[in-house]
C-alpha cells in the first residue's frame, strides 16, 4: 500500500498540475462557461477543511478548490484525446 501511495503522490506538483510529460497538449482548457458554474455552488473553505481534517489545502479559495477536486479530475480524463 505504501508503495501505491508512494507512486500517486509523483503524479501531480504540489499546485495540484499532473506531471506526466505531455499530458496537459491534450487536454482541453476550462471554458468561461465552466468556470461560471462554480461560483452558485455553496461550499466554503470551513466544509473542505472538516471533509480533510486539516487547514491546509493547495488552494486559498472554495472556487479552485472544486474545480481542482471534481471539475479537474473530470476535465483532465474525459477531455484527454487518444
């Protein structure tokens, strides 16, 4: 298990970038229309720290928080071209 942990934890900086080489030419960007949507949603720093246990997270705001937990994961994989 340790080893798996291990192997996840290289896969993305500490900003949250994945750092497979070439990995981010296939990937479409965020549209203004997407980034729109996050704005409604009520979610606060206090819910993301009480989900994690902790005060530290890589992002300073709810917004990119979100977007990096779900909108990102689901961007990165769904848009990715073969």
């Amino acid at each position: 298990m340790t080893d798996l942990v291990s192997l996840l934890g290289t896969l993305v900086d500490n900003k949250g970038k994945i750092k497979i080489d070439g990995i981010d030419a296939l990937v479409a960007p965020v549209t203004e229309e997407e980034k729109a949507l996050f704005p409604g949603i009520a979610f606060t720093m206090g819910d993301i720290y009480e989900s994690i246990g902790a005060k530290s997270t890589i992002y300073d705001n709810s917004e990119q928080i979100l977007m990096a937990r779900y909108a990102a994961y689901f961007l990165y994989w769904a848009s990715v071209k073969n």
